[in-house]
C-alpha cells in the first residue's frame, strides 16, 4: 500500500499571438499493489488533484479544475527485463474566469464546463549492473485522450460558445535511468536514481478551436500556443527504507520543452503487509 502526496508548476512562455501562462497543481494519491505471481505485480489506485492555471501579460483571466482520479498499472519482470502497462481515467470540473479590456471597453465572462481524460502506457527497460551503478535504458509510448464538453460564457457582449471538444496525443519517451543504493545500517537503505529523456510528441502539435459569439454570429478559429513537439525527461528519485516493511521516497520530475516547462516533485509512503 503507498499513499503520496505531489505538486507541480510550469510556465508556457506564449508566442507572439498567445499571452504566456503559469500553472500550479496539488494533489493526493493512493494505491494498493501485490504480487499474482512470482514475477508479476498488479495494482490500482485513485486520487484528487486541483489545478490552476493563470493567463500573464496582465489580463487577469484565470481557471481552475477539480480532477479525480483512477488508475490500475501492472508490471512484470523476467531476469534483467522490466515490463510495465498502466491505464487511468480521470474527471474534471473545470471554472474559467476569462477578462477581455481594450480601450475604455471592458467585459468579463465566465463557464463552468466538465472534461474527462484517459490514458494508457506501456514501457519496456532492461537493466544492467554495472559497478558502481546500475543503469536502464527505457522506452516508453503512451496515448492521451481528453473530452469537453460543450460550453456558453456567462458575461457581457463578447461571451462565448463552444462545442464538445475531443483531442487525442501520442507521446513516446526514450531514455535511461542511472541507479545506486547505500547501505547506512543493517536496516536501512538509501536508493538514489536518475532519470534522462528525450520525448517525442507523435501527433499534430497545433491547437484549435471553432467558438462562436453566444448572442449570435458564425463560428470562427481560435488558435492557441501550439504544443512542443521534443522536451526533454528529467528526474531525480531518493528512497529510504525505514525497515522491513516502510519506505519513504522523495522524487522530482522535469518536462522541458521550448515553450512549455513543468516541474513535479512527490514525496511517497510505501507498507508492506
């Protein structure tokens, strides 16, 4: 069983189109896992996150989501090859607060508007000990999938509407990971790791979306910063055995694109029973 609570920030630096953006995430997860075999771990968990997202540039336009969370992931391992899959789903109530001013005219709009997002994984590494570190090279595919639903701004003349909107990603992840452990007792372990990467966005990078005036009008385009199509995976992990049956870890995780930079970190309780 292993509980963990993580945060996260990031900044979209924009284009000369789009305002730049900061974004912040908390959360909690919680999940349980066991062995069905010799070789083979299956697991499942669930969690609550809340983020928040803020437009620069002083516009003073910001959203929200509440999101929940669940997952199940299920690993197997033969000798020095590791093979992981996992699949989560997850909802979101999402609150946007959108100011538009320009001149001496002045509006504000808001929507609430629910989303749902699925995503599926499977990696493959195999590691090679080596002395002083055990290093293991990984592959990695994932595929995203996010739902919205359609939506009218509350506000003045310039609301607006939107229809349901379904957007679909292929993201691929190579990389290596280097690792070693420390012996500071006779009960207690330090494992320190690394992580380097390189990830590869498989799909159309471009965002778009057909709005339209909620009052009246034809619809038209709205295109946003587009998204990256390399960043580069970066981490850093720390985990100490507090005995035979607890461990704590701390990690950190990095994805660095050239636009969009998110940093994470988690701090983790594991028990075993």
């Amino acid at each position: 069983m292993w509980v963990k609570a993580l945060g996260a920030w990031g900044k979209n630096s924009g284009s000369s189109d789009s305002a730049s953006s900061t974004s912040s995430l908390g959360g909690l997860l919680a999940g349980v896992d066991g062995l069905i075999s010799e070789h083979t771990r299956l697991g499942a968990m669930a969690g609550y996150s809340d983020t928040s997202l803020s437009l620069g540039d002083d516009t003073h336009s910001r959203a929200s989501a509440d999101s929940y969370h669940l997952g199940a992931y299920i690993g197997h391992e033969q000798g020095a090859l590791r093979l992981t899959a996992g699949a989560s789903h997850s909802w979101h109530r999402i609150d946007v607060k959108r100011d538009l001013q320009f001149g001496a005219f002045s509006d504000r709009q808001k929507v609430k508007r629910d989303a749902q997002s699925s995503q599926v994984f499977t990696e493959a590494a195999y590691r090679l000990n080596l002395q002083p570190l055990a290093l293991e090279p990984f592959a990695n595919l994932a595929y995203v999938h996010f739902d919205s639903d359609s939506f009218t701004e509350k506000g003045g003349a310039t609301a607006l509407k939107g229809s349901d909107d379904t957007r679909d990603t292929v993201l691929s992840t190579l990389g290596m990971r280097a690792g070693n452990r420390f012996n500071l007792n006779d009960t207690q372990k330090l494992d320190v790791s690394a992580t380097l990467g390189w990830q590869h966005n498989l799909n159309d990078t471009s965002s778009e979306q057909h709005l339209a005036f909620a009052s009246a009008g034809n619809s038209f385009n709205v295109q946003s910063v587009s998204m990256d199509r390399d960043a580069a995976v970066v981490g850093a992990r720390a985990s100490l055995a507090l005995g035979r049956d607890a461990r704590i870890n701390l990690d950190y995780n990095g994805l660095l694109g050239a636009r969009d930079k998110t940093h994470g970190v988690g701090l983790s309780l594991d028990w075993q029973f």
